[in-house]
C-alpha cells in the first residue's frame, strides 16, 4: 500500500509562472454544443486547446533546454522520470535564500532525486514569487553532480539566483544531465526520505521543458482490523 502527494501546480488559464513569459491561453477547439451536429442525439465531446510555453506551471528541464547537443525530452529514458529514491533538504527562506554545498554536506544524494524545500511555494501566483527567491549557489549544483544525484527540484521560482545573468546551477546540472523541476508544491508534506518521486513529461522532440505532474509515492502500512 502507498500514499501519492500531489507537489504540481494547476496549470489555468492566465497563470502566470515567470515574468516575462506569456499565460497559457486555454479554450476550446470543438464546444460541446459544437459537436453535437457531429453525432447522435445526446452525445456530445469537448476538445480543448492549449497556447503555452514550455515554462508553464510545475515543469522537468532536461539537457536541451541548455545545451544544443543535450538530450531533449523524447531522449531521456523513462526511468529518469519515475519511481526516483528521494530525499528532502530543508532550507526555509525566511533563514537565509542561498542554498549552498553546506546545506547539502550530509545529505546521502548519490541515485536520488533531491528535493529542496524553501517554503518559497506559499507566494505562488502573486507578485512576491517573482522577486528575491531562494536558489541553488554554484558549489551546491558541484557538490550534487560530484555525488551522483539524478534530479534535483526546487519549490522556488528558479533553482538559479534571477538576479544576475549567469546560470551557473542549470548550466553545471544538465551539462551531466542531472534533471530540473522548479516551481514544485507542498513539500512541507513529505518526510526527510524513505519515498520515490516521479514527475513525467510527455516524449515530444525538439523540446527540453515541459510540464510535469510531479508526485511522491510514500509507503503506507496496512491498517490493522
């Protein structure tokens, strides 16, 4: 027996995810009413559209979203994605926004997805979110490659510092093809370790990010009757 726990956010129409960026417009292609003309009496079908960039919502960076030469996300193995061991490291922005390789000093990483939990998600689709959020430095994204981490996410609004123009945590994780995914939610629910974390784009060419419903898969143990 397992427990899920959701940690996406809901993609809508109009969200705002980073400034900048249009929202995703979202109607429909075939109205219900629309397609009623289409075929017998009392059946009906919805087909929706989607406009949207690929930095929309809760989201996997693969390689290419970096390097010309990286894997996209039709190249990236499936189990990449899925059933990853995990570990969460605690990092509260209200403490310190820096998430440094001294955060991450005693933290067992190697094979895992690791989770860094701010707390930033609470300013999630308000001005706040945008400005002076907490980040991964450049010696943690090092320490975390040295030590064989798999995916690395972030409940922030970037797992680089926005403030200046370098990316040196994209650059140093997808460069050894450590997957990305920002802007996760309710991390605050999980435990230190001891879960698996899955969050699956779609296999599309072309493409390094892209939404994701990322979740964490805990262990129950049976209720006794």
């Amino acid at each position: 027996m397992s427990k899920l726990i959701d940690l996406s956010h809901t993609i809508r129409h109009g969200l705002r995810t980073y400034k900048g960026i249009p929202a995703p417009v979202i109607c429909d292609y075939l109205s219900r009413e629309a397609s009623r003309q289409n075929y017998v009496a009392g059946t009906e079908f919805h087909i929706a559209r989607i406009d949207m960039v690929a930095n929309t919502g809760t989201y996997v960076d693969c390689p290419f979203h970096r390097y010309a030469d990286g894997a996209d996300l039709s190249a990236v193995a499936l189990q990449r994605f899925v059933g990853l061991p995990c570990v969460v490291v605690r990092a509260p922005y209200r403490e310190r926004l820096a998430v440094s390789a001294e955060d991450l000093e005693h933290v067992e990483v190697s094979g895992k997805a690791v989770l860094v939990h701010t707390g930033w998600a609470e300013h999630w689709d308000t001005p706040a979110y945008f400005e002076d959020h907490p980040f991964l430095t450049e010696s943690a994204a090092q320490l975390l490659h040295a030590r064989g981490a798999t995916l690395v996410g972030i409940d922030s609004h970037n797992i680089d510092d926005t403030r200046g123009r370098a990316r040196p945590v994209h650059s140093t994780l997808l460069r050894h093809e450590i997957l990305i995914v920002e802007h996760l939610r309710g991390l605050e629910q999980l435990p230190d370790a001891g879960f698996s974390f899955s969050a699956v784009p779609p296999k599309i060419e072309g493409m390094g990010t892209f939404p994701v419903r990322a979740f964490a898969q805990l262990p129950q143990l049976p209720q006794l009757v």
